[in-house]
C-alpha cells in the first residue's frame, strides 16, 4: 500500500456545454410555460453535469475514477462502522433503563 498524491485521482474534461433542452426536458414548467419564470433547481443541474461529465470522464481517464470511487467507498464504510459501534455502545449504555421499562424486575441500580 502506497500514500495516495492529489495528483493520482485527477480527473479532466477539457470543456463541457450542453443545450437548455437537456434541462427543460419532460417539465414544460422548466421552460416558463404557466408563471413565465425559466429555471431548473439546483439538485437538478447537479444531476445534469453528473449524467453529462460521468461518460466523458469514463473515457479520458477510468482508472482515476475507478480509484476515487474505492476510496469513497471506503471511507463511507469506515464511517459507517464508526457509527454503528457508536450507536452499539450507546445502546449497551442505556439498556439498563430500557429493559427496566420492559421487564420492572431488572433493578436499575447495583448492588
């Protein structure tokens, strides 16, 4: 295993355009029909570049993005298992309230 440089997981698109149609399509309220406002939200733009840079990136430079979404993935699990000892933990500390409620013969505090 070897320290990962910046440089390692560069991905680039020379330039990037694509027409107003590829928002606008399948809502005609994107396109101002009804209150005249033109427009897309903001999540729905990310999702545009996403469709429109993730096949450019794929041809240009896929082992790059082959090692970014490893590493992503790697550490989404390592934050998931930080959250899951946490919340067993957190669990361990409060089951003696929580099984005092279910079963009252359990005493909550020690001898």
């Amino acid at each position: 295993w070897r320290l990962v440089e910046p440089k390692d997981t560069r991905m680039e698109v020379a330039a990037l355009a694509f027409p107003w149609e590829t928002l606008s399509k399948r809502d005609p309220r994107r396109d101002g029909h009804g209150d005249g406002v033109k427009g897309v939200y903001l999540g729905e733009l990310v999702w545009v570049l996403i469709a429109q840079l993730l096949p450019r990136v794929l041809e240009s430079s896929p082992r790059n993005l082959l090692k970014t979404a490893l590493f992503a993935v790697g550490f989404g699990a390592w934050d998931a298992s930080v959250i899951m000892g946490a919340k067993a933990f957190e669990l361990a500390l409060d089951a003696k309230y929580c099984l005092a409620n279910v079963m009252p013969c359990i005493p909550t505090t020690l001898p």
